[in-house]
C-alpha cells in the first residue's frame, strides 16, 4: 500500500484513540501544533464507500491513491 500521508478512516485510531464521526472536520493537537482533519468521501469499485478524515495538507487525489493503492 502506498505511503500513509496523515489519513484516517472512520473507525481506524489517531495518538491511540478510536475515530468516530466528527462532522465535517475536527482539529486536534500534533506536535503543539494544531491540524485540521476534513471529511471526505471515496467511492472504490472493489471495496464499498467509505468517509475518511484528511489531513489538511493532503490533497483530495492524495487520498484517493492511497485508497487506490497508487504509489
């Protein structure tokens, strides 16, 4: 699987702590800085749809590779 770029899917863990449903983003603290997460939607064709949280510096097509499995 390619390189993870600071991506969540619902139910997966951020600093050991479960990632439920936040609404449209949320914003934690990494580092004493703090970094937004938004929500989004990937649909691929093998798997079923799935919302997924997204670090703000990670593009839409960054995150859909990582569901593709794209390097």
């Amino acid at each position: 699987m390619a390189k993870q770029r600071r991506f969540l899917c619902i139910g997966g863990f951020l600093n050991g702590t479960a990632i439920k449903d936040q609404g449209d983003s949320f914003e934690c603290v990494e580092k004493s800085k703090t970094v937004t997460y938004r929500k989004l939607e990937i649909f691929h064709p093998d798997l079923w749809d799935d919302y997924y949280y997204v670090c703000e510096t990670t593009t839409d097509k960054q995150a859909k590779n990582w569901v593709y499995d794209i390097e």
